[in-house]
C-alpha cells in the first residue's frame, strides 16, 4: 500500500474484540488509541500508552462510565421504554399474574420478541468497554478504514454526552446552540503511511452518513490550532472545511466546527 494508491478499502464498525484489534497505531509512537480516555475523562483523560490496557488479563481494571451516567438522556429514555415489565417481573422470580398456571420461563405471547442486544463482555479491554457503550442502543463509537486490508485510519464519535471533555470545550461558547444535542467526532487519524490519500476524508464521510442515518441534526468537532499533526486527535481547521464543516464558533486555540445534516 501506498499514499497515492491505497486500493481496495473497507470501513469496519469497532463492535467485539476482533474489530477492536484493528485500531491502527498512532502516528506518534507515545500515543495509543487502544488506551487513549482523552475525550471521555475531562479530568484524568491520556492519549498515552497504557500497556495494562492492552495486555491480555490486565483488561477488567477500571470500568468505564456506565451508560445511564454519561450516554443521551434521550437514548437512555428510548432504552428504559424497550424493557418489558410483564418479562422483568418474571426474571425476579414475582411470576406473571395472567399466566400464573403457564411456565415462568415461557414468553409472554403479547410482548414483542426482542433481539437480544449487543454487549461488551466486562472481561474486555477498558478502551472497547468505552466504545461499545452505545452497542444495542444506537450502534459502535468508532470505525476503522483499512486499505488492501491494512488498517490506515480510525475515527472516534458518538452523542455529545459519552464525551465529557468535549462538553467542556463546547460550554466554553454559549451561542452554540444546544437542541437538538449534536453528534461528535471526538478522533481522526490515520497512520504516517497512509498520509496524502484522502483516507481520512473518506473516513469521515462514512461516519456522517452513519450519524445522519442515527437521527443527529448535525455533528461537531474541536480542533486545536497550534498542535503538532501527530500530537491533536481532532485534525485542523482547514481538514474539517475540506469535509463540508464550518466555523461555528471561531477562537484562537479550540475553535468549533460544525456540520449540520439535511
């Protein structure tokens, strides 16, 4: 593979461990995106190498955010409706009073037969918990392009909410407006093989389409003027605008570019 004929190209959704092992490294060899809390810890938040992260065995450590604290209110809401009480009731052991006669264990013939949903098994690596907090409820936070099979390039997002450092930024500007709550694109790489290809653009035109399809009036992003390419998870200004995004509030370090859907 090369940077001025990548080939074949396939987009893969970050869903199990499979997909996970796909993360392609970082351009700067300090940083990891397997290990990388950056955009979901406001305070503690790495982008560094965390070997007890990766590393078979060491990976049930320090669970992530629970989804009812940090996913859309919104999302949690729709969540919370899709649980059949009839079914929960059943599960504690209370029985159903209409079928007291039947097997606790039969289906209840009027409620919907429900997929089971999603999961991430708590035994998996801290980084993959973070990223399929969303599995069963709106899909994965992350893709990963790979050229002639080779992963080149990655691209974190999801709801505004399982991000937190991302809501410190955007608190910082008032006049963004705040309904409908947008999408975000926390990280965009792709390795230093794979520069000068468009690969990272066609990466984040993949997940607009997704986040579009999810129901999001609109998505953003923070850049930081100034960084080292190798150094900022959120690319420059100038890349977002080569994508159809705009200066929604403009500064000098972190502005906010913003795309809108429709």
């Amino acid at each position: 593979m090369t940077a001025a004929s990548p080939g074949r190209i396939a987009i893969v959704d970050v869903t199990n461990e499979s997909t996970y092992a796909l993360l392609p490294p970082c351009a700067d060899p300090g940083f990891d995106h397997r290990s990388c809390d950056y955009w979901e810890d406001a305070d503690r938040g790495s982008k560094a190498i965390r070997l007890d992260w990766i590393e078979p065995g060491t990976s049930a450590a320090a669970p992530p955010p629970s989804l009812a604290a940090t996913a859309n209110p919104f999302l949690a809401d729709l969540e919370a409706r899709r649980v059949n009480p009839l079914s929960t009731a059943l599960s504690a052991g209370a029985g159903n009073p209409l079928f007291a006669d039947d097997d606790p264990l039969t289906d209840n013939p009027f409620a919907p037969v429900r997929a089971p949903r999603q999961t991430v098994a708590d035994s998996a690596p801290r980084k993959l918990r973070l990223l399929g907090r969303g599995l069963g409820v709106v899909g994965s936070y992350a893709k990963v392009l790979l050229a002639d099979d080779v992963p080149a390039a990655y691209c974190q997002f999801g709801p505004l909410t399982a991000y937190p450092r991302a809501q410190r930024t955007r608190d910082l500007y008032p006049a963004l407006p705040d309904a409908p709550l947008p999408a975000v694109i926390t990280c965009i790489a792709s390795t230093a093989a794979a520069r000068g290809a468009g690969l990272a653009r066609a990466l984040v035109a993949a997940v607009c389409e997704d986040l579009e399809g999810r129901g999001f009036a609109a998505v953003e992003t923070y850049p930081e003027i100034g960084a080292r390419p190798d150094a900022t998870s959120a690319s420059t200004p100038a890349f977002w605008e080569s994508v159809g995004f705009v200066t929604a509030a403009p500064d000098e370090r972190f502005p906010v570019m913003r795309r809108e859907f429709g």
